[in-house]
C-alpha cells in the first residue's frame, strides 16, 4: 500500500493510492475527528456506504462496513481452532473492536490489550462510544506501550496472540522481525497460536515486507503455519491474507470448535476450512517457502 494526499486524491475527498496510477477515493459525509500523536495521524470520516471509517497516516484502517471478514477471519480461525483459549494478548487494541470479539466467547478470562498510540484509543473511544466499554472490562488489562517492547519482559503465558497492526512500513515495523516472532513463541502456552495480517496480495511493494515475507519469517519460528485468503472490499484489491503460527493446532486441519458465541457476518465453519485453499498465483509465490502446505 502506498500512502498519499496529492496526486490522485482531489481535494476535499479522502482516500488511499494502491499504485501510481490506482486509488480508492471516497467522499466523506463529514470530518469526525483527527488525532496527531508522536506515531501517526489517525483520521476519522463518516462515509455514506462504509459508515465511520479511519485512517491512519492516509491508511485506511478501519469501517464500520467491511471489515467484518478480517475480523472474524483472524479471530474466529485461532478461537475455534483446539482448546478454549482463555489467556489472550491483544496488539493494536486502540479502538476497541477487536477486544470486543474477543470477549464475546464466554470462557475468555483475560484480554491483554496493548496499543502505542494513547490520543488514537481516546478519539477511538469517542467515535465508537459503543465499544468504549471493553477498556474498562474486569477482563481487559490495557496497556499503552509499544507491543514489541511489552513481549521482551513479560512473564505471562498465553494461549493466543492476535496481531492486529498497521502496514508493516509504518509504526508497525517492531513486529514484522524474528526477534518479535521469537518473543511471541516464547509467551505461548504448548498449544498457543499467533495471528498477524500478511497484507494485501494483489499490490504487493517493494519498499515493504509482503505476505511471502511474512510468512517465511513466522515459519522460521514456528512448526505450523498456514495461511488463508479473505476478502474486503475496502482493503487494496479486495484480497487479504492472514498468517497463523501455531505450536500444535493445524487450523486448517482441526474441525472448528462449534461454540461461536455470536452470528457473524461473514464467518462460517465452511468458510473456515476453505479460506486455506489458495489461488495458483499465492502458491507460486509461496511454495518453495519451508513450511508451506499446499491444498
């Protein structure tokens, strides 16, 4: 994803260029905030089609619509994937809607929830009034700090670590090494599983760690990892990839575990079991990566 406000962004729109000739441009209905923080200028619109849609650093982040599919994807795969997983490290938590997902399964006991950025998570508060609650759950531990840094000290063990952070060119970059991957595989239970984004496949760049890259870096650490497709039409292309690392639980493998907690949008157990099937053109890109298992 490339970021920009000139070229192809007229004035008085927002939007997100893709490539030099490609940009998604939408028309706001009005400006609902902005937030500038020593990491990143966080933009929040409300939009006639997407609803309250953010942006971070001219990023789109975040939609009321359209973002159900990576939500449910990158947290209903691990949570429905083994043993209840009741331990839960949360980074990227700042507008609360992923910690949200998570505390809808009832036997969750503690949500973890780490976010660099302390003006995004109090505009996001205002903005999403209707999640706001989460940051004061008896079951949440909110941290403002920077989630590389947390996982170099803490003692804590969980069952599963969700990932859920910027492009990885940006603020984000402290996750995307083998020093954080490490760390990650060191703070999860026997049967924990990481869940990162590996971005968008169609405009991949070269100034930024792609899904391939991704993907080799967490199987470097990890003994399973698979990745799966999803899709967003508000995301560049409308094709996303998320990564899973796991000590022991093939998510592509293990029948889901049947207890979701809420109806979903966009996830299903059949949707579950098909989104390991890969196009040709991922598992080209993919297939001579150690730990790659094509379907």
């Amino acid at each position: 994803t490339i970021m920009s406000n000139k070229s192809l962004i007229p004035d008085g729109l927002f939007g997100e260029e893709y490539a030099e000739d490609v940009a998604f441009v939408i028309k706001p209905e009005k400006l609902l905030g902005e937030a500038q923080s020593e990491y990143q200028k966080s933009t929040y619109i409300q939009t006639h089609k997407f609803g309250r849609l953010i942006f971070k650093d001219g990023l789109i982040y975040l939609a009321d619509t359209g973002n159900e599919s990576l939500f449910e994807m990158y947290t209903h795969i691990p949570m429905q994937t083994g043993k209840p997983r009741k331990n839960i490290l949360l980074i990227g938590a700042g507008d609360g809607y992923g910690i949200k997902h998570l505390l809808d399964y009832p036997f969750v006991e503690k949500v973890t929830a780490i976010d660099i950025d302390a003006k995004f998570v109090e505009l996001s508060k205002q903005v999403f009034p209707e999640v706001a609650w989460v940051f004061t759950d008896p079951r949440v531990d909110f941290k403002v700090i920077d989630g590389a840094e947390y996982l170099k000290t803490t003692t804590e063990t969980f069952d599963f670590i969700l990932v859920t952070v910027g492009d990885p060119f940006t603020t984000s970059r402290t996750m995307f090494n083998a020093e954080f991957l490490q760390n990650c595989y060191k703070a999860l239970s026997l049967e924990g599983i990481i869940s990162m984004d590996g971005y968008m496949p169609y405009y991949t760049h070269e100034d930024s760690l792609n899904y391939d890259q991704i993907f080799e870096m967490i199987s470097s650490v990890f003994p399973i990892t698979r990745i799966c497709q999803s899709t967003s039409p508000i995301m560049p292309g409308g094709l996303v990839t998320l990564i899973f690392g796991s000590k022991k639980d093939d998510p592509s493998q293990i029948e889901p575990r049947g207890d979701l907690p809420v109806k979903t949008v966009w996830y299903n157990h059949g949707i579950h079991k098909s989104s390991f099937v890969l196009p040709e053109f991922l598992k080209d890109k993919l297939k001579n990566i150690k730990g790659f298992n094509q379907f």
